[in-house]
C-alpha cells in the first residue's frame, strides 16, 4: 500500500446518485477529503447530532487533530462547502498483544443521509486503514533505525450496534469480521458487536 500523507486531496469524481441526476447525461459530483482542522470542530458535531447515533464532546474531536496516532478526515462537498462524511480512528502499539503488534480502532464513521451508497463510507475507511498502515511504517521504522520492518498482523477493531445491521453489512463488505459480543455496551440490553480485521500491507 502507498503511504499517501497529502492533508488535501481529491476523491476520483463520483457519479451522482440516481435522484440527483438531471437531464440523460452523466454528472458528477466534486468531493473534496481532507485532514480534520480545530475549526471543523462545531461543523462536525452539527453534522453528527443528525448522521450518527452518538455525539462527543469538543475535547474528544481535539484529540484527533493533536495527539499522536490519531486521525480524521472529512468530505467535504465542493459546491456547497459541507461537510457530508467523518471518519475518525486511533492507532497504537498493541498492549495486550505480542511484541511488535499494533491495534487500530475506529471511533467513528459517518456518512450524510443523503450521500450514502455512493462509496464514501468505503473511501474514507480505506483512508483511515491506509493512515494506520503509515503510521506503524514510520514508527517502527523509527524505532529500528530506519531498518526493515513487519508490517503484518496487526488488527484493526470497531464497536457498532448489533440493531445497526446497515453498518455491520457494510464492515463486512470492507472485510470485518464478527469478534466478540460486548454485552449491553450502548445501555441496558443495547448490546455492541466487535468486529475486526488484520491490517495487512
Ligand atoms: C455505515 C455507513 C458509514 C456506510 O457508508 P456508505 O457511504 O453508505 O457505504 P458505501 O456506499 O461505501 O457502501 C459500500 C458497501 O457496503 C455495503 N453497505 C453499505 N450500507 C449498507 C446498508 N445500509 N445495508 C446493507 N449493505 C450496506 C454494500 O455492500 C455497499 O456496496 P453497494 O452500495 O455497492 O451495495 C453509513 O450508512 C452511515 O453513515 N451510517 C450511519 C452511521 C453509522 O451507523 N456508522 C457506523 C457505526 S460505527
């Protein structure tokens, strides 16, 4: 995999969605993916309290934009200059695991209603997954001096809903696998499922 640490960039074009098509031609929208700022702050609470089940506070999305291995990107729709998509995730030497091990974890993944099935969620995870993957280069390539490394068998986790079975359709497609049950993790009798998947590059 490319290490791509561009903080702008521009997602290949994407066919509108049928609804949105006029006319017989083909149209395209412009999507914009970028690295999180302090300002997106506000703009991404607003954009989650109607995309996503759960809201954070502002010193959980600050997290993201200082400390080490952490990461979030959003979409941003040109012509209107909205956000329509996050993703967020942190990566670290694995604790529990053997020597050399590195756990990711994504914390949030949401895509605007009216914008979903168009391949953002897809893309964005990629980047994210792709992000990590840099990150455990750098690190370990730092730690051994610039020297060869191994960058397999490390995992990535994420925690969804079991009643969200649209999100755990879609971790499936991107090859996340059912782990572990996690017992009344959203509320009483609102369980979670772990899901995983070994980070390979
Ligand atoms: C889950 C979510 C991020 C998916 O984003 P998305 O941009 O719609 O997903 P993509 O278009 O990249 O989908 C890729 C593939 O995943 C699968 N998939 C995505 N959403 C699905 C759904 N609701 N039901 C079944 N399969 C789904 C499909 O196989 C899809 O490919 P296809 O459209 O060619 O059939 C989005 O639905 C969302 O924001 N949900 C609300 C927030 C949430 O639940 N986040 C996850 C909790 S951690």
């Amino acid at each position: 995999m490319a290490c791509d640490n561009t903080a702008f960039n521009f997602l290949p074009l994407l066919p509108l969605s049928k609804e949105n098509k006029g006319g017989n031609g083909t149209e395209y929208s412009k999507i914009m993916l970028r690295s999180m700022k302090s300002t997106d702050i506000d703009l991404i609470q607003e954009f989650l309290k109607s995309n996503f089940p759960i809201t954070y506070s502002s010193s959980f999305w600050l997290q993201f934009i200082f400390a080490k291995g952490h990461y979030c990107q959003c979409a941003i729709d040109l012509p209107s200059r909205q956000i329509i998509a996050v993703v967020a995730g942190n990566v670290m030497p694995g604790l529990a695991n053997p020597a050399g091990k590195w756990t990711g974890q994504v914390m949030v993944l949401a895509v605007h209603h009216g914008h979903r099935r168009e391949g953002l969620g897809c893309r964005l995870l990629r980047r994210l997954e792709s992000e990590f993957c840099c990150h455990i280069v750098r690190e370990q390539s730092r730690q051994n001096n610039g020297s060869s490394h191994n960058i397999n068998n490390n995992t990535i986790f994420l925690t969804v809903a079991s009643k969200n079975t649209g999100a755990i359709s879609f971790y499936q497609s991107q090859g996340y696998e059912f782990e572990k049950l996690a017992t009344s993790y959203y509320g009483r009798l609102n369980h979670g499922q772990v899901m995983s998947k070994q980070l390979c590059v």
